[in-house]
C-alpha cells in the first residue's frame, strides 16, 4: 500500500469539510512547498474568500503575491489583512503585514 502524500490527506480532509480555514491553509502551504505558486495563490484566495477572518491567509498571499511581482495586489491584500488582523485582536500578524506593507511603498 503506498502511504498517501500530506497533499492528499488535506485534500481528503477538505472534501469533508471544504470551509476549514486551517486545512485550507495548509494545502496553499503544500502547494508552496512544492513551488506550485499558481496553485498555491488559488488556494490563498480560495481561503480569504471562504474564510474572510483568518489573518495568516492574508499574510500569505501578500508575501505570495509581493514574490510574483505583483506589488499593487499585494498591498490591497496586506491592507485588508491588517484591518482582519486588528479585529480579531491579532496584533502580531497586524504588525507582520504592516511591515511588509511599508517595504512595498
């Protein structure tokens, strides 16, 4: 029996379950690691549009997007994600985003 890859549990997983922000989040975060970034920044926009309130995604996709050279993007991605970040009391992830916000202008 071949052992199925972490890919393949999450997306098992997600079937059952398909608005699970933190295996949403994790199957961007194979994708990444396998550098399929196109499949990975779906997968990010898929989680802010299913899970508006979860911060890392909106870490993630700014970084993501910043990488791809798509900067203007990538702002309006941070400036929303610290706006969720400050509403869940999240002041680390709010801080992260407006670093990175600030390297980009």
């Amino acid at each position: 029996m071949v052992a199925k890859s972490r890919k393949e549990q999450i997306e098992e997983m997600l079937a059952e379950d398909p608005r699970d922000s933190f295996l949403l989040y994790g199957l961007a975060m194979e994708h990444l690691s396998t550098g399929a970034e196109d499949l990975a920044l779906k997968a990010l926009q898929n989680l802010m549009a299913l899970q508006p309130d979860y911060p890392p995604g909106y870490l993630q996709a700014g970084q993501l997007l910043a990488r791809l050279g798509k900067e203007p993007e990538a702002r309006d991605v941070y400036r929303v994600g610290i706006q969720v970040a400050q509403k869940a009391g999240d002041s680390h992830a709010a801080g992260e985003m407006e670093n990175f916000l600030s390297l980009l202008d």
